[in-house]
C-alpha cells in the first residue's frame, strides 16, 4: 500500500504530465495551421512575400486557388484572355486599348516579322498600279488606232470599241481584286491583333477569398 508521501508525488507527476501534454499540443495546433498558410503561393509566379495579398478569385481549388492580382492582370494581358484556363471562369475586368489606331499602324510596320512582308507587299501594289495605269492609257490613246485596223480586215467599229472596252474592264477588275487581296492579307492580321492588344483590369467579386499580409507575416514569423 502506498503512504500518503508517495501519493502526493504520484499526483504532482500526474499533473506536470498532463499539462506538458496539453501545452504540446497546443503548439502543435497552431504550428500547423501556420505551415498550411505559409506554404500557400502564387500559382504564376511561385512565391508568398508580404509584399502583396494572394486572392483566389476563381473557382480553383488546392494549391492553384490562390495568386497575386499583379500576376493575374499581367498574364491576362500577355494571353489576351479574360477567363481562367483551368476552370474557365470568366473575370469581370475592365478592357482599354492599348494603342490608338496610328499607334497601332505604325508598331504593326515596324515590327521585325512583319517588315518585309509589308514592304514586298507595298511593292507588288506600286508595280501593279503603274502597269494597270499604264495599259489602260495605252488602250484609251490607241483606240482609234485600233478601230481603223480593225475595220480593214474587215470589223466593224462598233464591235471593236465593245471589245476594247472590255478588256478595259476585266483589266480594272483583276486590279481591283488584287489590291483587295493585298490589303486583306495586312489587315486582318493586323486588326486581330490591335482588337485583342488592351490592358486589362480586374474588378474582384465580394466573394473572393484573401489572404492578409500581416497574417502571413505574422504567420511566419512565429514559425521561425
């Protein structure tokens, strides 16, 4: 049987156990909850500073929910996408163009890719603008010519002009259309890319979720 000495000491071991315990695990609770808050980043850039919020501002889940929303905006702008491409959620954002049209025209010319494109293109135009012009002149001036020539084998002139003017008008025509094609071959490409060139700014829901900064580096700094 044990004296009453040695159940005060078997007590007092109890009560250090017990409470050594219940102050381990009470370090234990907010250390983890700490490491599963510090070890959140942005899915873009891969890192967690205090020098900006995480926000998770569409439907993903996991580690890829939460981003800054200046890595946000600036893929944005780099994809020329207004939605999420993992769960295709659409962002509320503002769009402004980046370039005005001149603005646009001449960075479009400038550019290395498109340089010599536009300027075999500009070329192909000038030649075939002075060869059309000069044909019809030649055509215009030497009608008569023509119609004299013809009526001595035995045309008539009447006939003669029609045809003359035909091939006036099929000449016009084969003009028009390449320089049509010539001009659609630049712009298109060239409108695609001005319409979808803006600057993009995020109008974040209520219901977004943040993280603070003073929380994490709060969070942090009791980690170490």
């Amino acid at each position: 049987m044990y004296s009453e000495e040695n159940l005060e000491v078997e007590r007092g071991k109890s009560n250090k156990s017990v409470t050594f315990q219940m102050s381990k695990s009470s370090l234990e609770k907010p250390y983890k909850k700490i490491q599963s808050v510090a070890s959140t980043a942005c899915r873009i850039c891969h890192t967690n500073t205090v020098n900006e919020s995480l926000i998770s501002p569409c439907n993903c889940k996991g580690s890829l929910a939460y981003v800054h929303l200046s890595c946000l905006e600036r893929w944005l702008n780099q994809s020329s996408r207004r939605h999420c491409e993992l769960c295709m959620y659409q962002f509320n954002a503002i769009e402004t163009k980046r370039y005005k049209l001149c603005e646009g025209i001449m960075l479009w010319i400038r550019h290395p890719r498109n340089r010599m494109h536009v300027r075999s293109d500009f070329l192909i135009a000038v030649v075939l603008t002075l060869v059309t012009m000069g044909l019809m002149a030649s055509c215009m001036m030497g009608m008569d010519y023509f119609i004299s020539e013809a009526t001595k084998i035995g045309l008539r002139r009447k006939w003669m002009r029609i045809a003359i003017y035909l091939f006036l008008l099929v000449v016009a025509l084969g003009y028009i259309v390449t320089i049509y094609l010539i001009i659609k071959d630049q712009f298109i490409p060239w409108f695609r890319w001005w319409r979808n060139t803006v600057d993009i700014r995020l109008l974040l829901p209520h219901t977004a979720t943040y993280i603070k900064k003073h929380d994490k580096a709060l969070n942090s700094q009791i980690q170490f």
